[in-house]
C-alpha cells in the first residue's frame, strides 16, 4: 500500500512506560490510517529518516482496517528525507524542533 503522512503527532507516553510516536497517513483513495512508532523498539530504524509531513511511502502492510503495522519496511517514494538519527539525543532534538 502506498500512502502520504498527513500529520506526526507530540511524542506521548504509552502504558508501559515506553515514548510513542502516532504517524497519521491518507491514501490517495482519501482512506485514513495510522501507525505508532516507539524510539525503542526495532522497527524504529526503518521509519525514522522518513518522519515529515507530506512524504509518501510505499511498501506499508495493514495490522487492521484502520493501522498499518508498525514493522513494514517502507519505501520512501516523494518528499523530503529527514536527516538520520542514531542516538537519543538526536531523536530529542528532533522531537522538539520538527513534531512539537
């Protein structure tokens, strides 16, 4: 499935303690999902240098009628890249400046 990000909502706190970003998306169809993407999990790496409104990407796999599974491997096809993040640090900075 192909998709574009249409918003990147302020990291929140989930249950478990661990920090969470929710992604919304929109087909070209007009249809809405969403995915929810945590710094400390895995699949973290295959997302985060395409994390800006307005990027499209494809390759994404749905979890439910409305979710995209956080562990597709998306491609990125349009847009603009966002640097790349390796530590905690830089994944705070960009918090700050770009989602907040």
């Amino acid at each position: 499935m192909i998709a574009e990000i249409i918003k990147i909502h302020e990291p929140k706190q989930s249950v478990n303690g661990n920090t969470f970003i929710r992604v919304e998306l929109k087909t070209d169809g007009g249809t809405w999902y969403k995915t929810d993407l945590c710094h400390d999990y895995r699949n973290w790496h295959r997302w985060k240098n395409y994390l800006r409104v307005g990027n499209v990407l494809g390759n994404l796999i749905l979890k439910d009628s409305e979710t995209i599974d956080a562990d597709s491997r998306p491609i990125f096809i349009t847009g603009r890249r966002t640097k790349k993040m390796d530590s905690d640090e830089e994944m705070e900075r960009f918090s700050k400046e770009v989602l907040c």
